[in-house]
C-alpha cells in the first residue's frame, strides 16, 4: 500500500492534498481558472490566484447553474451544489512517481451543454486509472454562462478576437492546467487524451478545429457526436438580445447591467431563449463552424476515435427533432429519397424507419464524416459501433443501445452504478466492460500519428475508405467484439452528400 505521507502534491499554484482510494490516488475540486463571477461574468477563464496553506482536495467542486431534476434523469445522476463559481477538476492516479510517465484521459461530459458535471458517478475514473493511465475529469460553464453573445459583451473586445464559447475557453483553461502540472501526478505531458460523450464530443471536435487548443492534446476519442450545426454569431448575438429583453434590459444594454442579473435564472430559460446542445461559430475560440472546418480538412492533426450507439434515436427528443416528422418531410419534398431510404433499410414500418433515419442523419454519419476527413489529411481514425444491451435490461432497449449507454462500459463503472428499472448487471456485463474499457486505455496509450492498428483481443484497423472497416462493440445486443466492413456504407454516403451540401450552403 502507497503511505499516506505521499497524498501531498505541489502543484504550480499551491500544495494539494488528496485521499487514497485502495491502491490510487484521488484529487478532487482542484480549481483551474480563478471563479468566472462579478466582472469575470462572460469572459475567458483568469489564471487562480495561488495559495500559501495546504489546499483540501478531498471533495467535489461546484458544478455550473443546471436543471438537477433533468440530470439526475438523464445526464447521469445529482450533480450536487450549483455555483457560477464551478470551474474544478478531479484527477485519479495509480502513481505519483511512476518508472515512465503515465497516459492522460481527459473526459468532457455531455449533457447538451446545459446539465452534467466531471463528478458523476458513470464517470469516477477508479478502473480505467487502475489499468496504468491519469484520468482527468472536469467541469465548466454550461448554458448561457458557457455559451452567450451580446452587442455590449462582444464590444469588449477586439472585432477579430471576440469571445462567445466560454465553456470551450474553460476547457482549454483545464488542458493548459494540465500542460503545466500533470506531471506532478504522475501524468505524461505528451501524451493527452481527450476524450468525451454527446455534447462532451461535440467539444473534443470543436477543440479539433479551435487555433486556441493547438498542442494542448494529443489524440482524441469522440462518443456520440451529433450533427447539428453550430449557431452562428449572428443568430447568437439575436438570441442574447432577447434573453436580455426577458430580463426586462432595454436595447442599449451595458455589460455591467447584465453582468449583474442573478445567476440562478438563466439555467430555467428554454428556446427559444436558449442556443441550444452547439457552439458558436464565428468567435476566437471558433472562427469556422466544426463540421465545415472537418470537411475542408483543417482540423489538428491528431489521432481520433469516434463511433455512435445503435439507438441514439432515444435522445432525440431532448433535441426536437421528432422522428416520424422527419421521415414526412423527405416524402413530402423528394418521393424518389424516401423510396430510395425504403430500399436501403428495408423497413417498411414508417415509424420504425423515422426512428432510424433520424438517428443515423444526427448521429451515425459523424463518425464516416470525421474518419474520411482524416484520412484526407494523412491522420488514423478508428471508428467503432456500440450495440450491447446489459442481459436483465433488452426488454428496456428493444432497438439497440441507448445514447449514452455505453459510457459506464467505457469507465468500467458498472459494479458502481444502480442499474435501471432494478435489473442488476450481471457478470458478462461486468466481464464485457472491462474488455470495451481496455480498447480506450490502449487507444490513449498507444496510438499515433503512425497507428495503422490498436493492437487487442480483436486487432482494430484504422478506418481506410476502401476497406470501411469499423469495430463493433457488441452484436445484436450480445458481447461479441465483430470487425464489419461497409457498415451502413449506402445510406450514410447518401447523408454524407446531404451534409456537404448543407454546409456548402
């Protein structure tokens, strides 16, 4: 056993001291950036002022103002206290003066940009740290603190160097933390990997195609992106200016006058007072939109990861898009689409086929987007497929692995969650787990530039467009690791010309 003389750690800004948990080390609410209130309301993350005693680092920081009833639904459990001041992280490791330094896992949490927080339980990062890498997880603004534009806030700044995407600029805060003390914890500098669910995805992408996070990570893992357009700035500073309106704030609103409304009243606020689960695109954090940065093959030239669950349609409520609605568009406007769509899925049951052309337009063509924008640009991506459903719960899951559900795979933290509807996991669940968890600590280890393959159980090839191989963990529901080829190859080349399109637009 480590001896608890070693929980001390020097850090750049001050002495922290951790906990032991069996054989790991546990950090936690370690502040990254100075607390974003008063005046530092809605602008870039500010160095933390350092401290002269020993800091406690045994309990969860705030998490950003959020709907806790939603994310104890949703977004995976209570997020605890709410404070505009929420800008924390947590850190595991196996050791702090480790013989070669260890692999860093940064996780980015979903939610939609407006729930969440990095101390979930589905996201304690106790066995995938076990299995030899630093797992860091964090919080940062969410909803119109992390994501806002206003004439009077944007007039602070330069006209080429406006800020909008906060909780972006937080999340490089976080990496540029790390850059500077990881290695206290026994972490590698040079070998980080980012990695996130959802709207955590989303800005593993985004930070893919931000100027500001060149160099700060190394290769990446993308959970479940979707393909929803980011807002532009325009549309933005519009939407900023009516939630100020609801405020009851005139037109000529200064940054002052807003900087002083309550906190606790933005998080309740929907659409159309709300940007919505993307970035904005157009700041200096993101100049271009992140699809259209993919596309034109200008994003960081690092490692990627990315796949998609079997039935991402169970979120998409939660981002308006109604199923059966979008199947009654393409009939209405293109009759030979719809047919076409009827041919490729063989499913004649309308509903049934919504369900899976939504899910495959919002979710299943990221991956082939961003693995072929890769390969355009000489850079390895794996694309995987997630369709296991735990044994007591496949009556739950009829169509496959829900959005999200693959997360407590991923950090092997079933043994730690209570499972749904009262149906334990049962131990091929377990088993399976820690082979799909094993596959993400190998990626952070061991891929590259130079990658041509992640060496496992079952040898993963990076994605070539020819061979259009993709790894899928789990098939028809059962724990089987199965390489495919051309895995849906008809229908998301069909919305992957729909997509370019849209964006040339």
């Amino acid at each position: 056993m480590k001896n608890e003389r070693r929980l001390g750690i020097m850090t750049a800004e001050g002495e922290l001291r951790g906990m032991i948990d069996e054989d790991l080390f546990v950090f936690k609410g370690i502040p990254y950036a100075a607390p974003p209130v008063g005046a530092l309301r809605w602008r870039p993350p500010q160095p933390v002022k350092p401290w002269q005693a020993v800091r406690d680092a045994t309990q969860w920081g705030d998490a950003s103002w959020q709907n806790r009833e939603y994310c104890v639904a949703v977004g995976g459990g209570d997020p605890g206290r709410f404070s505009e001041d929420c800008l924390y992280l947590n850190i595991w490791t196996p050791d702090i003066e480790p013989s070669c330094p260890l692999p860093v896992m940064v996780w980015l949490h979903g939610g939609g940009f407006t729930i969440g927080a990095g101390s979930l339980d589905p996201y304690r990062g106790k066995a995938l740290a076990a299995q030899g890498v630093v797992v860091v997880t964090l919080n940062y603004r969410l909803g119109h603190f992390g994501f806002f534009s206003h004439p009077a806030l944007d007039a602070e700044y330069p006209a080429d160097a406006v800020v909008n995407n906060f909780a972006l600029l937080d999340q490089i805060a976080a990496l540029q933390w790390i850059q500077r003390n990881i290695p206290a914890f026994g972490g590698d500098r040079h070998n980080v990997t980012l990695f996130g669910e959802s709207s955590g995805a989303r800005s593993v992408l985004s930070l893919c195609c931000s100027p500001l996070a060149e160099g700060l990570f190394h290769k990446g893992i993308v959970q479940s992106a979707y393909s929803l357009p980011d807002v532009p700035r325009k549309k933005a500073q519009q939407i900023g200016k009516q939630v100020a309106a609801h405020f009851g704030l005139t037109e000529q609103a200064s940054a002052e006058q807003l900087r002083q409304l309550p906190a606790d009243q933005f998080w309740p606020l929907q659409r159309p007072l709300g940007l919505g689960p993307v970035a904005i695109s157009g700041d200096a954090v993101l100049p271009k939109p992140m699809l259209a940065t993919f596309m034109a093959g200008k994003q960081h030239r690092v490692p990627l990861m990315v796949g998609s669950n079997s039935d991402e349609a169970s979120v998409l409520d939660y981002f308006g898009v109604d199923a059966a609605k979008v199947l009654q568009q393409i009939r209405s406007k293109n009759r030979f689409s719809y047919r076409l769509m009827k041919w490729l899925y063989d499913i004649h049951d309308d509903t049934l086929l919504g369900r899976a052309v939504a899910r495959d337009m919002a979710f299943t063509v990221v991956p082939l987007l961003v693995a072929q924008s890769q390969h355009n640009i000489g850079m390895p991506a794996w694309r995987y497929w997630f369709d296991y459903v735990s044994e007591n719960a496949r009556d739950l899951y009829p169509h496959g692995t829900w959005h999200g559900n693959e997360i407590p795979y991923v950090f092997n933290t079933l043994t730690t969650l209570q499972p749904p509807a009262d149906r334990p996991y049962t131990e091929a669940d377990k088993a399976f787990a820690k082979r799909v968890s094993r596959y993400w600590v190998t990626f952070a280890r061991d891929a590259s530039e130079f990658s041509y393959q992640l060496t496992g159980e079952t040898n993963w090839p990076i994605w070539r467009p020819h061979e259009d191989l993709t790894l899928a963990f789990g098939l028809d529901g059962q724990p089987l690791l199965v390489i495919k080829a051309r895995l849906m190859r008809g229908r998301l080349r069909l919305f992957r010309l729909m997509m370019r399109s849209h964006v040339r637009l």
